[in-house]
C-alpha cells in the first residue's frame, strides 16, 4: 500500500522536474483579439484619413461629403490589405478585407435607416412641437396660418378608423385562411398558397386601382375612408396569412395528437389547441399586416378622396389617413406645411414603431411559450382543478376524473 | 358489460388476431362543416385575388381595344386621342427597378452575411429586428428623405449640382447610360438637370427593398449545415473562406429569390417614386437626367381622369403592372422554395 504511493509520489516529482511543458490537449486560443490586428485597423483608418484628407483639402479640388467617405473608405480597405498582407497569407488578406467590406455594407444600411427615422423626427419638429397639431384639424388653416393653427386630427382619425375596418375583415380572413393553408394539404390548399404567396408582393397601387375599378367606379361606392380600408384590407391580408400558415406550422403536432388521441373533433382541436398554442405568433402576423397597411399611401390615395376637415364616417364622404396627408402637406411649397407633412409623419413612424415593438414583444416568444402573467394564471388553475379533484376524490371516493373544461358541479 | 363482450368476440379466429382494428376515417357533420368553411375561405381569398385581375382586364378591355398592339409600342399618353401607350413608363419602371436591384443587391448581401456570420446572440436579434423594421417604414417617409435630404443635401447639391450624379456625368458620360444634355462640367444651373432623375429614384427604392432581400438572404444563410461550416474550419479556413465555399453556395436560392422578390417589390413602388421623379413620356436611358417614369406614379399622377377611356388605359396599365410584378414574384417564391427544399434534405 504505502509502497505504491511512494511509487506515485516519486512519479509526480519526476514528471515535475524537467522544464514545464503545456498539457497536450489545451486548446490553441483562436478567439481574442491580438496587439496586431487592432493596431492595424488604427493604423490603417489613421493613414487613410489623413491621406484623403491631403486629397480632398491640399492638393486637388475634390469636396462633397460622400466622396470624402467613399475614398476614404476605399484607401482604408487597401492600406489595411496591405498591412495584413505584410504578416499573413492570402487567405488571412481575403478574410479581412471581406469582413470591413462586410461590415461596412452592414453600417451603411443601419446608418440610413437611422438617418431616414431621425430626419423625419428633426424636421418636423416644429409642427410636433405645438398641442393642436393633435387636436385640431386643416378646416382653418390655410397656406399662410402659422402651425400654432392647424393639426391632423382628421387623419389620425382616418388611419385608426380605416385600419380598424380593414381589420374586421382581414383578422378572420387571413386566419382561418391560414389555418386552411397549415391544416389541409391537397392540391387546391397549394395552389391558394402559391396564389397568396405571389399576392404578398402585389403592388400598393394596384390594390388600390382595384377597389378603384371594383367598388367605386361598378358599385358606386363614394371616395371614403371605407373604400380605403378595403384597398388597405387586401394589402394585409396576403402577409397575414403568410404569416400566419407560418407559425400554425410551428404548432407541436404532439399537442394535436394527443387531442386527437382522445377523441376531439378535428375543429375542436383547432378551437382548443392549435389556435390557443399559437396566438402570439398569430398576433404578431396579424401586428405585422397592420404594420405594412397603415403605411400605405397610394392605395388610400386613390380611394379615400382628399379633404382638409375630421370626418367621422368612414362610410360617407372623403377620409385621409395619416400617410396620405403627409404626401398632401409635403406636395405644397410653403415652410408650414412641409413641416407638418414631417410632423404627420413622425406622427405615423411613432404609430408603426410601436405596432412594431408590440409584434416583437409577443411574437418573441414560442408557440405555447407564456408570459409569467399567463403562467401564474395557468398555475391557480391548475391549483383550482387539483383541489377540486382531490375534494370529488374525498366525497364520491370512486371516481375523480381531470377535465380541465369540467366545471366543479361534475 | 355489452363493451367487453364485443372485445373479446374477435380473439375466435385465430389468425386474425394481428389484423388492424378498422378504423372509421370519415369525419363527423360538424368536421365536414369545418372542412367545407376552411375551403370556402381558401376559395374566398382565391376568388379575391382573382377579382384584382379581372376587374382590371374588364376595366382594361375597351383601351386595349383602342390602342391594340401600339399599347406597348407607344411612347406618348393621350388616351383621349387613342395615342397612348406603355412603352415609356414601362421602360422607366424597369429602369428604376435595375437602379433599385442594383444598389439593393450587394448591400442586402453584404448586411445578410454580416448579421448571420458576424453576430450572435443580442446583438444578432437586435439587427434582424432592426431591418425588419427598415421593412415596415412607410415608404411615404422614405420619400420625404429622398426628395428633403437625399437629393439636395447629398446628391445633387448648390446651383452646380455638386454630387454623385455630376461626378459619374463628368468622368463616364462617354457611356451611353451616363451622359447628360449639355456640358456636365459646365459651371452654373446644372443643377436641375441630375434632380428627380431615375438614379434618386432608383436609390430610394433601393432602400425599401434592401430590408426584404436581406431577411429573405439572411434566413436562407442561417440555414447553412453546422456540419458543413464546421468541416471548413476543420480544413483550416478563414471565416471568408467558410462564408465563401459553404454559407455563399448552400444560400443562392434565398439571394435568387431574394432578390427577385425585391425586384418584385422595387416594380410595384409608387408614392416615393412619385415624389422624386419629374414624369416624361419618352423612352429614356439617361439614368442620370432629369424625368422619367414609371407606370405606378403615372397612374398615381393620373387617376383623375374624367373620361372613360382615360380611365381604361389607367387599368390596362395597371394591368401590365400586375402580370409584370405576378411572374416577377413567382420566380422569386420559386426560388426561395427551391432553396428551402434543399435546407430541409441537407441538414
């Protein structure tokens, strides 16, 4: 015994004493960054500013801001390659230089959106800045009044209106649509899909032009806000039930199994399991049509007509939304109003990011995942149901049988 | 009690002891009325659908009738005249949608292979949420930007139109694509010349549909076989070289179709179009130079009309619109069903 331990000991000791050498199986570090490569990237972006700017300020009569950027940039990409080049391979130059292009290309996009957000909110912002413009309507203010006249309350009322109709229409629609997309497969239900499929993309004005030539040139339907929603309900309800055949399909098919297995109906196991396990994705594609159809312009423009004053029919007389009245304000020449066609559209950028927001914060989330509110609300029920079973069990001691749906009178 | 004699009543024979219990496989009423309402909405959504196309050839008959085969050979819009046609717009639509695909495409590339290859995590759902949301922003506001900032401030600025447009005019105006009317270095009032010209429009339509590729780009390279990248590496490439022999070529269905649905979309884009372009009735390849066209903005422009053939060749313009934008888009799904097909066998 002591012996085999002296046999190890002595072992430890003689493994110690020649010079350390790294265990075997460390990892070499591949992640990290090294001295080298930042004090490239420094290098590379101070040589390059400094170059351009001798360009563009010294010796040649180059100017404009985007040309600065561009040939900055394209000096900064050849200087880095020719500093990485100058301790790497090929294959190490190619990889940089495909990462700042890709990088940049990626910067460039979020750049312009953040510009394109910003301006709006920037300009109009002397409209914004006074309270009637969300209380008041244009019937008042004409050309030369100052914006402390003046709002567009007549197109939030619009868009809200409008949207709410179009709604109506397209919840039920576009959802039992994609249900039948999602649940029955036959050639009919892929024919449907590739048709709603090709109508994600129609063109706004189209929709437009065709609730145009439908309902109000054959039907004599006015120009009113009621028309619009139509145009702006065809415009959503492909995407919603795109949208929604999408998260149906997420549904876990163990979950309609087993309501299957005990012997639901095929509609009862939509009512009860499919449509309830899915809602939040449900809401989100439903979120995400409103999203789309409340920004549009051109299907509106030619449906509801054109007016300056609230109406509150959508069913009589014309109606502009918010989109519309930005083109309408931004049309005219005069300061006024190009600063409340931005306002208006701050006002509708306001309105999509938070519809926005709302698709994302519940569309986050999994088919059948809960929020922690439904999850406690799911656990006193069950709390609920357990002590009701477990009082039948006492009384009738015979039979206690777990039906969710049951009430406590079983 | 009946229950259990009728279980035990098959055990008599004896081979038949493994035979399947039949199952019944019609559906009740109330599952053949489900039935039925799911189908009657999938026909519904079709007979919408329809309808669009329809109502717009009925609408469309008497002008396609008026202007026969000139309808697309005809540069000039007078439907009262019967001289009308949409060769023009048609032209500047497809023009603007080539700018548009152009700038879109390797930007969309570029940002797909960004946010799919060089994030993860937080910041990764943070710029898919953040071009999903440059997807929802009207296009009225992209239209603002274009007309209120891109244009003068960037593009085309001061009296001598200082920017881009000069610069490509100045230096490769010996390509036809790019020359201007007149002299591009001449020094004062160029200005007009390069605004509202099919390139601004081009690269605000740019910019709505950079969103919708890259989401349909990024999807399709999220997909890429864990096997495959990770074999790259093994073999020891650099991250580009992963993305260039497996993210690149598993995902070309999804920039196919990516891009086709984008071309779809930059087709169909009126009201900012509409608020940069100065509108001309001639066919025009002068990207740079002021006025074009596109059929969207011209039925934007003209929906006014009081007469009814005005009206009717508005339709059948629309419908061009529509049977372009229709192919345009069933390529693009084909594409992308393609492309998803092939995730599903690989991975």
């Amino acid at each position: 015994m002591t012996a085999v331990l002296d046999d190890r000991a002595a072992r430890t000791v003689v493994g110690t004493s020649p010079p350390p050498v790294p265990p075997p199986d460390a990892p070499r570090p591949i992640r990290g960054v090294r001295t080298s490569d930042v004090l490239e990237i420094v290098g590379a972006a101070l040589a390059a500013i400094s170059l351009t700017s001798l360009m563009f300020f010294v010796l040649t009569p180059f100017s404009g801001l985007l040309g600065y950027v561009v040939v900055a940039f394209v000096l900064f990409v050849s200087l880095y390659a020719l500093l990485v080049s100058m301790d790497g391979n090929r294959p190490l130059v190619a990889d940089r230089t495909a990462a700042t292009i890709v990088v940049a290309l990626a910067a460039l996009l979020l750049i312009v959106l953040v510009t394109v957000i910003v301006f709006a909110f920037v300009r109009g912002r002397s409209a914004l800045a006074n309270l009637n413009f969300f209380v008041e309507d244009m019937r008042q203010a004409g050309p030369l009044q100052p914006l402390t006249d003046g709002g567009i309350l007549h197109a939030i009322v619009g868009t809200l209106q409008q949207i709410t109709i179009a709604l109506v229409v397209v919840v039920p629609l576009g959802i039992l649509c994609a249900v039948f997309l999602s649940e029955v497969s036959n050639p009919f239900s892929r024919f449907v899909r590739t048709i709603v499929e090709a109508m994600t993309a129609l063109p706004s004005i189209i929709a437009g032009l065709f609730i145009y030539a439908a309902l109000i040139l054959q039907f004599g339907v006015p120009r009113s806000g009621f028309a619009a929603a139509m145009a702006l309900a065809i415009m959503a309800l492909p995407i919603v039930i795109r949208a929604g055949d999408v998260v149906l399909r997420l549904v876990p098919g163990t979950l309609k199994e087993a309501a299957a297995a005990l012997g639901a109906p095929r509609w009862r196991i939509m009512w009860h399991v499919t449509l309830p396990t899915a809602r939040s994705g449900l809401m989100t594609s439903v979120i995400l049509g409103t999203a789309r159809a409340i920004g549009e312009t051109s299907p509106v423009l030619l449906t509801a007509g054109a007016t300056t004053a609230l109406n509150l029919n959508p069913f009589d007389g014309p109606q502009v939304s918010l989109p519309l009245a930005t083109f309408n304000f931004t049309r005219s020449s005069e300061e006024t109003f190009i600063a409340r066609g931005f306002g208006t559209a701050a006002v509708l950028l306001v309105l999509v990011l938070v519809l926005f927001a709302a698709a994302r914060a519940i569309g986050g989330r999994g088919p059948g995942e809960l929020t922690s509110r439904q999850l406690r609300r799911r656990l006193q029920r069950s709390e609920r149901d357990r002590a009701r079973i477990e009082a039948t069990g006492a009384s009738g001691a015979s039979s206690g049988t777990a039906d969710d749906e049951g009430g406590p009178g079983r | 009690m009946s229950h259990a004699a009728h279980l035990l009543e098959p055990e008599a024979p004896q081979e038949a002891a493994d035979a399947p219990r039949p199952v019944p496989t019609s559906a009740g009423p109330a599952d053949r009325a489900f039935d039925a309402l799911l189908a009657g909405i999938g026909g519904l959504v079709l007979a919408v659908m329809a309808l669009v196309g329809l109502f717009l050839l009925v609408r469309a008959w008497e002008a396609l009738r008026v202007a026969g085969w000139g309808f697309v050979t005809t540069q000039a819009w007078v439907p009262e005249s019967g001289n009308f046609g949409i060769a023009a717009v048609l032209t500047g639509t497809i023009v603007i949608a080539i700018i548009a695909i152009a700038i879109a495409l390797p930007l969309a590339l570029g940002t797909a292979v960004f946010i799919s290859e060089f994030t993860r995590g937080r910041l990764q759902r943070t710029l898919i949420n953040l071009v999903d949301l440059m997807a929802a922003v009207p296009s009225v506001v992209y239209g603002l930007f274009g007309f209120y900032l891109l244009q003068p401030g960037i593009l085309v600025r001061g009296d001598e139109g200082d920017g881009l447009p000069r610069f490509l005019a100045t230096y490769l105006g010996w390509i036809p694509v790019f020359q201007v009317e007149g002299d591009p270095r001449a020094a004062t009032g160029t200005a007009t010349v390069y605004t509202a010209s099919a390139f601004i429009a081009g690269i605000v339509v740019a910019m709505m549909v950079t969103p919708i590729a890259c989401s349909i780009m990024r999807e399709s390279f999220s997909q890429a076989p864990v096997g495959e990248r990770e074999g790259a590496f093994a073999l020891g490439a650099t991250r580009w070289g992963m993305i260039r022999t497996v993210v690149l070529p598993f995902g070309r269905g999804g920039i196919i179709g990516g891009t086709m649905l984008g071309l779809g979309r930059a087709l169909g884009e009126t009201i900012a179009v509409f608020m940069i372009i100065s509108p001309i009735f001639e066919i025009s390849i002068r990207i740079l130079q002021v006025g074009t066209n596109s059929v969207s903005s011209l039925i934007a422009l003209r929906y006014g009309e009081s007469t009814q053939i005005g009206i009717s060749a508005l339709m059948a313009a629309g419908l061009a619109l529509f049977a372009l934008t229709l192919v345009v888009n069933f390529v693009a799904s084909t594409a992308i069903a393609r492309s998803r097909s092939g995730a599903v066998s690989d991975a």
